[in-house]
C-alpha cells in the first residue's frame, strides 16, 4: 500500500492507481467531465486539476491521469486549484454556451461568462472524446469520430453520413457529461429505423 495526503487527511492507496482513483476511493470530491471508469483516461477536459508539493514547492497536475507515490501530498480544492479551474471552466464556456451543464458547472465556481471566443453560440460539445473512446473501447464499433480540425473539429461519422457501424446503443449519450450526443444519436435512430423500415419492405 502506498500512503499519501489529500487535503490533510491521511489515506491509502495501491500501486498504479490514479490521484483521482485515490480520492474516489476516499469519499473526495474532484470535478470531472471527459472521465469514466469504463475506459482509458484521456486528459481532455482538465477540469481534474490539483496541486500537488507543499508550501516551498508545488504544481498543477491532472488528477485523473496522475500516479500515486509514497508521501504525495495533494489538495483538491486549494486556491490556486480553483484558479485553475475557473480559467478551465471560462475555456469550456467559450467552447460551448449551449450546454445548461457547463453552465451549471461554471456558476459553481463563480463564473458567469468568458474572455473567450465563441464559434457557435448553439454548441453543446466540449470535445473531450468520451463517447468515441466509449464507442471504440466499450462497445467495439468505432462507428463515431472526432473530424474535422481547428474550429472546425467536431464529433461525427465520416463525412456526416451515419456509419453502418453504429448499433444504436446509446452509450455515447449515457456518458457525455454535456447533454450534447442525445440530439445526435435521435438523428442516427431515426436513420436506423429507416434503414429496418426500407429492409422488410424488400
Ligand atoms: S458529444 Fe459529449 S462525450 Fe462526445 S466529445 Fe462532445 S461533450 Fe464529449
Ligand atoms: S477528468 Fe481529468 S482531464 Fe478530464
């Protein structure tokens, strides 16, 4: 066992969990968006941050991708995390208006609007990737993927035309932590219906 601090509080952990595993296991709060026990972290959203040192020495790491080691000493929620963190919350703001989730989020640490620049103020996709890592790790299809680059980047199938992959599960919708994969996947429903609808009429 490993043992470590996280917010004055002495806890355990085993070798090869992460800071943010540690913690979970510990009833500690830390804000996630792009995280899900179901598969690889990725670091997208960043909204994960802690400080980790002491009072001579510290810095900001992703808690979600983050080795424990012995005597590590980390705070979840200090000043500076909330700095951080709000600047993060701006970004993502700035990245999608449109999501009541972000803009929850956002409030809760005391941020209303963005220095920012907004592309699309209908956007709800903050792009941490979680439903394509879900539809290629989880359910094995891949029928989903980011396209497209710069501000142009955005989740789809190739080419916008509904990949002959996709089942229909609706995992994607399940984990996106921002509510914007439901209209999409209402989308890709209805193609499928069509599709079953076009076959029995053969
Ligand atoms: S649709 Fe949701 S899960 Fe997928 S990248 Fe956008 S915010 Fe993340
Ligand atoms: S939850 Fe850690 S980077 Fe998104």
């Amino acid at each position: 066992m490993i043992n470590m601090v996280i917010d004055g509080r002495q806890v355990q952990a085993q070798t090869g969990w992460t800071v943010l595993e540690t913690a979970r296991q510990n009833g500690i709060h830390i804000p996630t968006l792009c995280h899900h026990e179901a598969v690889e972290p990725s670091g997208a959203c960043r909204l994960c941050v802690v400080e980790i040192g002491d009072e001579t020495w510290s810095k900001i790491v992703i808690s979600c991708m983050y080795p424990v080691a012995e005597g590590l000493n980390v705070k979840t929620d200090s000043p500076r995390v909330k700095n951080v963190r709000r600047w993060i919350l701006e970004m993502l703001l700035a990245q999608c208006p449109a999501s009541p989730e972000i803009r929850a989020l956002a409030a809760e640490y005391g941020v209303q609007t963005t220095r920012f620049v907004n592309h699309d103020p209908n956007e709800q996709c903050i792009l941490c990737g979680l439903c394509v890592r879900v539809c290629k790790e989880v359910v094995g299809v891949s029928a989903i993927s980011t396209i497209g680059r710069g501000v142009h980047k955005k989740i789809g199938s190739p080419y916008g035309v509904v990949s002959d992959a996709c089942v229909a599960c609706g995992s994607c919708v399940t984990v996106c932590p921002t509510g914007a994969m439901s209209a999409r996947l209402d989308a890709i429903r209805g193609v499928h219906a069509g599709r079953e609808a076009g076959k029995g009429g053969k």
